[in-house]
C-alpha cells in the first residue's frame, strides 16, 4: 500500500515540483495524511510526531502493532484505509498546481510556528493561495463572531480590523458571512493584510458569494487550509477549522455571537492554547450578543470595546499609548449628509453620502449606540447637541 502511495513516478515528480529542493517522500507522505485523515485527527498527529510522516504513514497503512492503544490505531485505520489512493494524492498536488496554491510544511522558513502549539492536533500541511509571509506576520489578531450579524456588529468588527490593519496587525479570520466577512474587508480597505482560514480547499469559494471578498484576500493577503484542492466545507471542518484560526492570532476577539454560537467554539480553542480572549459588548436584549456576555461572565473574557483595548489584549500596545480608534470617513462623509433637523431614510442618506446602503445602515446603527443620531418614523438625523 505504501509503495503505492509514494512509489508512482509521476506523483513523486508533482511532488518535487511543490516543494523544489526538499525531499519528495516527505513531501508525499505529509500530502497523503492531508487527504486520508480528517483535521486535527489527534491519532495521525501522534503517529506523525513519534515517527516522522513517511514511516507514520507505513504503519497506519498495516497492520502493525504500536505503543499507542491497540483500539485506537484500529479506529483510525479504518478510518484511513478507505481514502488511500495514490490518484487522491496525485489529485491533491495537481489541484494545488491548477490555481497556484503552494505546499507548506512543518520546518518551511514560513511555516506558523504558532500552529505547532496545536501538538498532535497540528494540521499536517498548508495549502495556500495568496503571500504566505501573512501566517509568519509578527503581529496577528482573530475577529470572529456571528454569520446573522447585525448592523452593530457588522460596523464594530469592521472598526477594530480596520484600525488594526492600519496599525501593522494582520487580521485573521474564517470567511464566513457576517462577521468574518467585514473584519477581513475592513482589513483590506485599509491597506493591511488579512488571512482566511477555509473548511475546505482553497479552490473552492464557499461561501460562494464571497467569491470576490476571497478574490480581494488573495491577492492581498492569504488564503488558508489543512484540506486539499477539492474538499468539500462540512460542518466539522468548520469546527476543526477554528482551532487554526485561535492557534494563529496572539489574541481572539469575539465581536458577536448567539448563546450556542460556533464562535464560541474558537474562543475556547484560544482559551485552552492560553491566548488572550475579548469580547464585545452588546445590547443586554440582543440575542446575537448573547454568547460574548457569557464569555466574559463564565470564561474570564476581557471586555474590549476599540482596537487600543485589542491591542492591550495583544501586549502590543506599546507604540499606541492610550490611542483612540480612528476617525471612519465613511461617518464623516454620512453625517454630513444628514440634517439636525429633516430625517432622511437610509436609501436617501446612502446616495447623498455615495455609500452603500447597507454600509449606511451599519453605520447609522453606531451612530445611534453613541448618541450621534437618532431614528424617528420618517427616518433618521443628527441628534440634538
């Protein structure tokens, strides 16, 4: 089985050109894992760390005994055993090569050496499309939270990645809608870097209508997964895919989040791997803001409510003392083209402003949390100074 997987010539060929200089058979044998065994399967890590992955791979393909429990090694052999083919392997570099996805391994000069404080549940490999140098960045925070986020959060997350990104951090998050989508937007409107973190491959657009937000990140920033060209997202690979995206950041700050929300999963992989964990507050009625007020009451969350309090969080704050978040031109530009007086809608504001209405929605919705406007049955304006 083994010499199946490793010995084809044409795969072991792909596998040079992916990874020119190192050695092919590692090379192999870390792919291989990437395509037989689920993210953060634990069993696979452990095997890979006590044996290197082509002698790892030898014996989770027999039927030999190890110092691991017998049941165990069974459990994942039979899990294994039935996507062992070499076409899978040869499937996965080709993949890579068609969209110009690159290999990186555990000991690449810029391989995330915070991920390898994941241990046994560390991803075998990296496939990435975009500039690598973003994983290795010095400075990295994850924003995550709700996929039915509301205009509050949308605006909030898009404020903390904003001034972040504009202070040399580099945002990392997970793609989804919500949330993620405008930290990594927000991220990239001011000029910084942002990475995704994918639960599939990194061919795959999903969700598919942030084709052009992944579009934007790759050539700005990187594209990330544990999973070859070709797998398809599932809910546990979204789960699984969150512990990366905690290992990753030096710290995790929850914008949003339902009471059993799936960023909730994240903050506990940050807490376990001790990172630093914020949360924003919210409204005590809204129920997306439920899950970051259970972080802070039951899991010692800190509460952060503008990116000088993240980079507090973070330990970096050092060259921005007492910094307050910066001026968003986009409120500058939306309350000059609100009156004190005559309340406008939303789509009117939004074209007298030259905005989206759905960003002057999110903007209004912090603007009224601060007092600065005000919402009357005929729409909204300034609030009386």
């Amino acid at each position: 089985m083994i010499d199946a997987l490793l010995g084809d010539g044409g795969i072991r060929k792909a596998a040079a050109a992916a990874r020119p200089g190192h050695d092919p058979a590692t090379t192999l044998a870390r792919v291989a894992w990437s395509v037989l065994a689920e993210p953060g399967d634990g069993v696979a890590g452990a095997l890979i760390s006590q044996l290197g992955a082509v002698e790892a791979l030898r014996f989770g393909l027999s039927d030999e005994s190890f110092g691991l429990a017998e049941k165990t090694i069974q459990d994942g052999r039979r899990r294994w055993l039935p996507r062992a083919q070499p076409r899978a392997i040869g499937d996965a570099l080709r993949g890579a090569a068609e969209v110009g996805a690159r290999l990186m391994l555990p000991g690449d000069a810029e391989w995330p050496g915070a991920l390898d404080d994941l241990g046994d549940h560390a991803p075998a490999v990296l496939w990435v499309r975009g500039d690598p140098a973003h994983l290795a960045a010095p400075s990295r925070v994850s924003i995550v939270g709700a996929r039915a986020a509301t205009a509050y959060g949308d605006a909030v997350a898009a404020e903390l990645a904003g001034d972040l990104a504009a202070t040399g951090n580099v945002v990392v998050s997970g793609g989804a809608y919500g949330i993620d989508g405008s930290a990594h937007r927000a991220a990239l409107g001011a000029g910084g870097g942002t990475v995704a973190f994918l639960a599939g491959g990194v061919d795959r657009a999903y969700p598919a209508g942030h084709l052009q937000l992944f579009e934007r990140i790759r050539s700005s920033g990187a594209l990330v997964s544990e999973l070859p060209c070709g797998a398809a997202p599932t809910k546990f690979r979204f789960l699984s895919r969150n512990r990366l995206i905690a290992a990753l950041g030096a710290a995790t700050v929850v914008v949003e989040a339902g009471w059993r929300s799936g960023s909730l999963n994240t903050a506990a992989h940050a807490s376990s791997l001790g990172r630093p964990l914020g949360a924003v507050p919210g409204p005590v009625t809204s129920a997306a803001s439920a899950g970051c007020h259970r972080l802070m009451r039951e899991y010692d969350a800190q509460c952060v409510t503008n990116a000088a309090e993240v980079r507090e969080l973070m330990g970096v704050d050092a060259d921005h003392p007492g910094a307050e978040p910066r001026s968003d031109p986009d409120q500058t530009r939306l309350l000059d083209a609100m009156s004190s007086r005559t309340p406008h809608p939303p789509a009117e504001l939004a074209r007298s402003a030259g905005l989206s209405v759905e960003r002057t929605r999110a903007l209004l919705g912090t603007l009224s949390l601060e007092g600065r406007v005000e919402q009357i049955e005929t729409g909204w304006r300034r609030a009386p100074l």
